[in-house]
C-alpha cells in the first residue's frame, strides 16, 4: 500500500546558463537569451514527493510538518533570493539549468529521507517549463 | 495503446487527525494542531484517474460522464459537507489523513470500474499538500 | 500615483452556517448541507490589497514584508486550524458566512493600517466561491 | 540520471464526437451533447514530455526552444482555431475523443523526436478533463 | 457594509467572428482565423459577481446556491455544448466576441437578480484573454 | 456599455531592490534579501486592461491581436530575460519595485493606446505578490 506525499515550496532566483569553457558566441548560440551575462531569473515553483507505505499507526508516508522543514532548511534557505551562479556552491561548476537543479536539490533531500522512502523532485521554472527527476 | 483518463472533483469537509487510544499530549505531539478537538476543514480536490485501451468504437478508455457519476454517488455524496471522524463510517476507526482518505476512495470506486481498467486516485488536502495511491 | 499591493494568504478552518435564534428545521432550510451540526471545513485562500501612493524613497506602497506579518498575526494565527464557530471569538454571535469572515478580516486589519492607505478584502471560501469587501 | 522535462502549449479548436457509421440516435445515446452536430469547442492545453539522459555538455535533455518550435509547427499550426472533424486530415476518419487526440499528437512528434528520448503526452481538454499518453 | 460576491462557472461551445454584411476578404482581415467559417472554440470560464449590503439575518449577499442555479438555468443551459452562431438566440445578428457574449450574460441575469444588488460579469475566453462588463 | 478587455503576458528577468544614495546597511534594513548584490530574479505575470465601449462594428473594444503585439514590443521585448536594474534604461535611476514597474509599463503603453481607452496594468511578481496601477 505505497503512497506517494507531495509538498509545495517555492524560491526566488537569479541564473544565467553559461559554459565557461566555452566562447561568448557559442554560449549564446546554444543558450539564446538565456545566457545574459547580467542575468535573468525565475519564481521556481519546487514539489517534493516521497513514496513509501503508510505507517499504521500515524497514518502518514511521512510528516509533512518534518518535509516541510527539511526543504525550508536544505533549498529554501539555500537558493531562496540568491544567484545561482554566483552564489550557490553546486553551481560553480554546473550550469543551473532547471534538469541540473532539480538533481542537485534530489541529491541534498536523498541524504536527509529515510532510505525506504523513495523521493522525486518536480521543479518548475516556468509555469510553461518543468523538469520532473526520480534519481533513476 | 494504453491511456490514461482524468476527472477532478472535488468536497469540503472537517476533519481532525486524532488515535484514540493514544494520550491528549502525544495526539498533539505528532499531529500538532491537524489534533484540533474541534476540528478544522479543507477543500478536497480529487483526481479520479483510468488507465486502460482505448475502446475502438468509441475512442473512449472510460465514458467521463461514467466516471463523472461514480465519483459523485461513490464519493462526493458521501464526504461532501462532512465530518470524516464523526459522520463517515470508513473513518470510525481510520485516522483521516490525505493518505488514507485516498486508499478509502480508491477501495470504494475499484468495485465500480471494469476490472480490466488500472485506477488511481489523487488527493490535493490543500494545493501545498498532495497524495497519490495506485493500489500497489 | 495610486497603487493597489496585493498579498495572497491561506488558513484551513472548520465552520457550519447557523442561526442559533433560529429552529434547526430553518437553519437546514436556508443553509442546507452547510448547517450541518457536525461542521465541515474550508482552505480559505486570502488576498489583503491596500492601495495608496508610492512612497518616493522605498518605491513601495507598504512594505509587504510587513503586510505579511501583519496578517500572520491577525488572521492565520487566529483562524487556521481553528474551528470558526466554536474557537474564534468575533463568531460566538455572527455567523461565519464569507461575506461575514471578510469584514472581520477587514476590521482586525484596519486598525494596523495607516489611515492614509485603503484596504480591501478578497477571500476564496472555495475556488468556486469568493467575496469581496472595501470597508465602503 | 534520467530527467523528464515537459512543455506547455495549447490550441482552440471546434470538435463534436461522432461515428459516421451509427445512427444519429446512437450517436447522441454514447456521446450526448458532446454530439451536437453543429460543433462545440475546447480551449485544449498540451504538455509534451520528453525523458532522456541529460547532456553533460548543455545540461539540456532536449533544447526547450526546439521543442516549442516541434510543438508549434506539427501541434499547434494543424490544429489551433481549426474543426477538427472538418479540417485535421488525421481525424477524418477517426473520432476527435482527447484520448485519440493524445495518440495523434504523440504520433506526429514521436518521429520528430530523437529515438534514445522517451515521450509522453498530457492533454487538458478542459480543467477537469485530461488524459495522459506515453506510446505504451 | 456592501460585499461583492462571487460565483465562477464554465461552458465549452464553437463559435466563429463575422460580420455577415462584410465580405470574406474583410472578415479575415479584421477576425483572421477566428474567422475561421468551420468555427473553432473555447471553455469559457465565467465569473458573475453580486454587490450589496449583507442581510443582517443570513449573513449573506445572496444565497451562492440560487445564483448557481440561475447561472446554470439562464448561462449554462443556453451555451454549454452549443455552437453560439448557430444555435444560440442572440447571436443571430450579433457577433460572439467575448465583449458582446458578456454583454448578454449581463442582460439576461440582470432580470433574475433583484434590483438592488449590482451585477457584474467577467468572462474568460481563454486563460489568457478575458473581459469585466458592469453594466455601466 | 463599457467593458474591460484584459490579456495575459508575461517576462522573466533578475532585479534587486536598492537605492544608490544609501548605505548597504540602510539598503539591507529596508529590503533585507530583496536587496542582495547578486541580483535575484522572478516570472513576472502582466495583466494589461483595456477599458471602453464596444465597438458597434467589430464587437470589440480594442482588437487583441494588436494589444499583444503592443505588449510584445514595448515590454516582452525591453525586459524579458533582462536585468531590469543594469539594462532597462527606465529603471537606471529608480528602483524596480513592482510598484514603480507597473507605472513604467503603464507609461510606455499608454502613449500606444488610444486616449479614449483607460488602461489599468496588474504585475504579478510572485503567485503571492503582485500590484494594480490605473493611471490615477
């Protein structure tokens, strides 16, 4: 009897895809205007699921009020209002694309969640653009 | 060529989270203020899905309309303007959280729909908090 | 130079429509399935507007950090997770319809609220359902 | 490290459900008002999924500008502001149900699509109305 | 005390924009393909709001429930499924555009709704183009 | 008969909330995170409104083929991927609050609207925030 919970949590944020190793031009031949040297940025609108059975005796995959904090503590506090580029350490050599996000805020939650439980990571960067990632 | 069909309903209701054969203090301790004695309310938005074939002659995996009705008789009718502890009898003895609330609706509506169609059920408590239930 | 800031809010409530002057047999012929002595329960989703001059220094009409706590204080922690009728002091003896809620929201806000900003009140009792009150 | 990536998109279309070889009663006993020989219409809102490796190169599991181009030349110019009995070549002979909707959107990109790249098709024909189509 | 209340409600229909004392060649030019004479459509979502003082008794505006079955009586039952030029009493000589649809919306709820409520209709055509008619 | 048009558009783009003729502590104190050096950034969501009589002809109040190729061109194209405090010539010596964006982008389209149309703009800088500016 597995059910998969999901909670919804946001943050606010400034990117630029870029390669370093690359030239201005190719840069923004493959990434367009997404590529600004002077940024641009996104409302990410972030859902977190994990599935699992349901404990009998509280009735829950997992406490919500606990996922809750963990994405306050491990993304929120992290990439809320900051520079992704600039400022967020996984980032310094990953492009912040919304596939390569979406697996390094995965990688931060997989460590923190029991490890029957399993977790998927939905990130939306627009509400046109979203990437959904499993660690499959 | 497998399909899956969707409707959403949706029902209002009161509940709280609450074992009885636990204390006051540990009601609160896990559930926080969901323990609420006198209870608080949510606005239930379901998705009723239907995985199957596609019928040839109709197009249809499952006439909507159908599927439209089981979920009004089976479901709405039965929790909408409830109290799931006090007033709906699957709950007399289940702790109503989102997880059980969607193994409920899925046991009611699997002996309505044709046996070679798959069922899953998704249950938005608040559109922040959301569970899935596919019956495996 | 007027302008309306708006922030949206939420709290999940229990409520039933009552009259208690009134027969149980009137109350359930006015307000049906909302009567029900049980209750039932509602995500109200709130937007708090207040309109007034930009101020020249901030470029703000109000700082909505600030707006944000204000009906942290005043609303959520006061109504969520609250049964309306029984726990919430400003419906012992009003009757907690939409319209109703709206205007005590109004009144509690009021009067943390410069004089020289308007205000006004937008409350979803259902995504169905909503009401709107300016104080006029 | 798979990653789903997904698109939104959307067309207006005129459509009416309809089997050539029943009669008028049959049509209007199986599909009801959705018969109605003089047309109704959706507004239809599309997802497209694409699942893939993501390219340690881009970060990209597919261009997402190239995908809105696939989406808008096969989807959206064949099918937007069109009678989809009348004038979509693909539905001539095959009823504009979303579920066949879905297969035919899936058959037209499923050859613009790299083959190592998985798809998937989400179509909304009102807000709670959808189907999901994966080629499976 | 005025509160304004609000009611949303949907119908899908076909429709298509034309003047028939224009030529084709006119009608294109000024409706471009929604002049489209196969028709195309939409799922109208409509919104119709209700201003007035609050009954000191009830508590309400108005009773949401008799606006819903007048909305359903007057709008639903008269549009849904309906292809509007063809069938639909006062387009005959009048083109759908949403201005003109909300217009009639207003006008036949305007007799239904006692004349000291106001009454004010918003109308989406598509998500992403709507219109508010006040009657003024 | 006066009717309100509305259409949808939206931009993403990086900003920071900062007045250059204060200190960085004044600037953290004022706008705390929004104030970041580094920029942060947001999907912003444009309303534009457009408010006038129909036109007996068209049935329209304004053709929405041509407000969005206004929006387009004077805001999608000046702001979209751009950071708003380091390229938008508007904002070099104000700051890009949503308040003073939405007088910006009122400004730059109401010299392309006809005067006899009011015009009424809503920004969306998050789900939970946004603002309404109607000139007045």
């Amino acid at each position: 009897m597995k059910v998969k919970v999901s909670r919804k949590a946001h943050f606010n944020a400034a990117h630029r895809l870029f390669k370093p190793e690359w030239t201005d031009e190719k840069n923004t031949a493959v990434f367009g205007k997404c590529s600004n040297p002077n940024f641009h940025g996104h409302n990410y609108e972030l859902i977190v699921s994990v599935i699992g059975e349901i404990d009998q005796q509280t009735g829950f995959v997992m406490d919500m009020k606990i996922l809750k904090e963990l994405i306050y503590e491990h993304v929120e506090r992290a990439f809320d209002h900051k520079n992704l580029n600039v400022e967020v350490q996984e980032f310094k050599n990953l492009n912040p694309t919304a596939e390569n996000i979406s697996v390094v805020i995965y990688n931060k939650l997989r460590s923190k969640i029991a490890l029957h439980l399993d977790l998927e990571i939905t990130l939306f960067e627009t509400s046109r653009n979203f990437v959904t990632y499993t660690g499959k």
